[in-house]
C-alpha cells in the first residue's frame, strides 16, 4: 500500500532591511526621470576619489585619519561621487546618471555616524543646465520619496567638485506631516554645479557644456522617512528591527 504525503506551504511574512527598500525606491524614482543607473568600484584608485574631484592633494579628507588607505594608490571610496567622476570620463555630451553605493569614513561611530554608509549621488550634463534644474530634480524626487509636497532651500557651501557649492534643506509641507518634522529645514544633502576642473579632467569643455550634482546619505533618508533616531541599527543585524519592514 502506497504512502500519500502532504505538503503545506507556509504563507510566512517576508521582511526587507530599508536601506534596501530604500535604494529600490530612489533607483525607480531617478529611472522614471530618465536617468541611467552607475555603478563603482568600492576599492577606488586615488584618481576617482580625489584627483578627479578637484580635492587638493594637501586636503584633510586624504589624511589617514578620515580615509582608509589599502596602498599607496587605492582608497575604499570615501564618497560614492567617485562613480560621477567615472562616468563624466568615459561619457561625452549630455548625461544624466545616478548610483547608490556603499562608501566609507575612519571615524568613530554614534548615533549620526558609521564607518560605512549608503550614498545616493546623481548628476546632470547639458548645455545651459542650471541650479534651477537642480531643485526642480530634488523637489520631484522628495515629493515622490517621502509621500507629500516639500520646499527646497539652498545655502552657500563648499564642495570641492561643485562651484558653486550649496547646502540643500528641506522642509514638507501639507496636513500629513509627521509632528516631528513639522515646520523644522532639514539638512538633506550637498550639492552644487559640477566644478570647470572637474569637466576638463573628465575631457569636457566647460564653455559647452554645464552640471549639477548632489550626494547625500541614504541612511539618513530612511531616518527621516521611517522615524529612525540611531543611525546603528541598520547594520546591527537586529531581526526585531529588520522585521518592522515588511514586504
């Protein structure tokens, strides 16, 4: 006599960490703007991370103390605008691209800080391309990632591959606005117009042709979007936070 088996499929959750989510998210919102996906190396030559980007050699960010060094010439990358500088080398004329990437710092670690990090980095190249393209681009994209209408501000700042360089704050707007963040600018990111040093080491004529560019953390968007007060806790490997994220 023959055994009949049978086999129940579980219907179990299934639980996403949010900078995954996250990094899903922006890749959709950037490629509905027309934008192609980049992706680098997290072992970065000295070139991309620093010569590329118009960092003087004598530069704080290349000191042992906020960079890690694998030999005399690699990096990990220290911010994933090294994909920008790629990209503008091996691209001519008008582009648009955005990446998402891991990218670390030898610092201490807290609440607002981690030796690794996501970044999200994006830029633009065309013929009178201006800060204005710039915050119509973030305004799109924060609308869109946070659920509801925001106000962008800039404020003078200093990049070394921008110029000029401006400090981005955000503030959102409307009746469903969290009350933590009501009323309150918000520090988001650095942005700024692609640097003429940056455009000629990449081979394009600044006269012909200008950019915009921007980076910023992912990890701090995730606080921002989900209430996240502890930077930490996306890589602890905490199954109770992970599973608040369902998917």
């Amino acid at each position: 006599m023959g055994i009949s088996y049978v086999i129940l499929f579980s219907m179990q959750k299934s639980y996403i960490n949010p900078l995954t989510s996250a990094i899903r998210e922006i890749v959709e919102i950037f490629s509905e703007m027309g934008f192609e996906v980049a992706q680098g190396p997290e072992l970065e030559t000295e070139h991309y991370n620093f010569d590329a980007l118009n960092v003087a050699k004598d530069h704080p960010a290349r000191d042992m103390q906020d960079t890690f060094w694998v030999d005399e010439n690699h990096v990990l990358r220290t911010h994933d605008t090294a994909v920008t500088a790629r990209k503008l080398k091996e691209n001519d004329g008008a582009m648009r691209f955005v990446s998402c990437g891991k990218a670390y710092r030898n610092e201490a670690t807290d609440m607002t800080h981690e030796a690794q990090f996501f970044q999200v980095d994006a830029f633009a190249i065309g013929k009178d391309i201006t800060l204005a393209h710039l915050k119509g681009t973030l305004e799109t994209f924060f609308e869109k990632f946070l659920g509801g209408s925001v106000e962008i501000r800039f404020r003078p700042g200093f990049f070394p591959f921008v110029e000029p360089g401006v400090e981005v704050d955000m503030k959102l707007k409307g009746s469903n606005v969290p009350e933590r963040l009501k009323g309150k600018w918000i520090e988001i990111l650095g942005a700024g117009m692609l640097h003429p040093n940056v455009l000629r080491t990449a081979g394009i004529d600044p006269e012909e042709f200008q950019g915009w560019a921007f980076g910023g953390g992912i990890e701090r968007l995730c606080m921002l979007k989900w209430g996240i007060d502890d930077i930490r806790v996306f890589h602890g490997g905490d199954l109770k936070f992970i599973q608040q994220f369902i998917v």
